[in-house]
C-alpha cells in the first residue's frame, strides 16, 4: 500500500501547481520471473485519489474521487536496461465541463 499527499506550494496563476490539496492511495504489486537473458517482470496498481477543487479549472464541475488502475510488463535483458510497456487509466476528473475534448472522454454513446 502506497499513499501520497499533494500540497498547493505552486503558483497556479504561473501554472507551477493546480492549486488542489490532493491525497492519493494505492494498492500495487509486481513479480518477477528469471529468464536465460534478464527478467519477465508484471506489475499492477489500482487506487483512490481524493481532490479539493483547483484554480486552474475552477467552475468546471470538477470530481473530488477518482479511481486509477496500472498494468504493466516488462523484460530488463541487462543490469542497465529495462524494457516496458504499461497501460493506465482512470475515472473522469471532469464533468460537463463545456469542453469538448474533456466531456468526450466522459459520455457513454
């Protein structure tokens, strides 16, 4: 289990920060698997970030909950290389936010 808490230290009229407290927990595990060359590595995660509203978005119907998962695999061939390829995703931050590109991504056809 794994936990992080994001502060508002950045000057979001600069945007260096979002202006949101934002408080993350995950759980996530991986294995790794002996190979002639290197490792077979897989791994995954899946958690909660919590959200207080920003300012860079403010007014947008912003979510205060979103869930994310992580999958990912990988072979590290050498002490000095590792090879991956992960996939990602989560919940909406966002809802009828009046933007297209963002409320595509939240409506179900």
């Amino acid at each position: 289990m794994r936990a992080a808490l994001k502060l508002p230290t950045g000057d979001s009229d600069q945007l260096h920060g979002s202006g949101s407290t934002d408080l993350a927990l995950w759980l996530s595990a991986g294995s790794a698997f002996p190979l002639p060359t290197g490792h077979f590595v897989i791994y995954g995660a899946a958690g909660l970030l919590g959200m207080t509203e920003g300012k860079i978005f403010k007014g947008l119907n912003s979510e205060t909950l979103s869930a994310s998962v992580a999958f990912g695999v990988g072979w590290d061939p050498f002490s000095w290389l590792a090879l991956k390829i992960q996939a990602d995703a989560h919940t909406p931050f966002y809802r009828e936010s009046g933007l297209k590109e963002v409320d595509a991504l939240t409506q179900s056809s």
